[in-house]
C-alpha cells in the first residue's frame, strides 16, 4: 500500500539547506524544502509501506546535525 508523507525535521544552528540537500536525496523522498517556523525543513515522500516510512525516517535522524523529527501520514 503507497503511503504518501510529511517528514517535519528540525536541525542544530547553521545551515539547513545542506541537510535539506542530503535528505532529497534518500530513495522515496519527492521533495525537501528549507522553511521558517517550528521545523527548519519539510520533506514530503511517498513511500510503498510503513516499514519503508521507518527506514526512511532512521535515514534521516543519521544525518548529521539532524535534531529531531516529527512525521504526519497523509489520510487518504
């Protein structure tokens, strides 16, 4: 079952547009985007379960300077 994603990610100080890069690349990421507010990126994916959902999401919380994440499943 595809699932599609909101991955809400916040970052230590400094520059969020170079984790932004590296989230974007990870397999089932459509886009990421540097914003302002509460998370300091916004990664949207579509994903074929939620056992690929963990696997993503553990790729992202390796990435360096990756603080904390926080996703929302889209309802259908």
């Amino acid at each position: 079952m595809q699932i599609s994603v909101y991955v809400f990610v916040q970052v230590e100080k400094g520059e969020p547009w170079q984790i932004a890069a590296s989230v974007s690349k990870i397999d089932g990421i459509k886009t990421a985007h540097t914003v302002t507010g509460q998370f300091d990126i916004i990664a949207y994916a579509e994903l074929d379960g939620l056992e690929t959902l963990k696997n993503v999401v553990r790729k992202i919380q390796s990435i360096d300077g990756v603080q904390h994440t926080q996703t929302a499943v889209c309802i259908p």
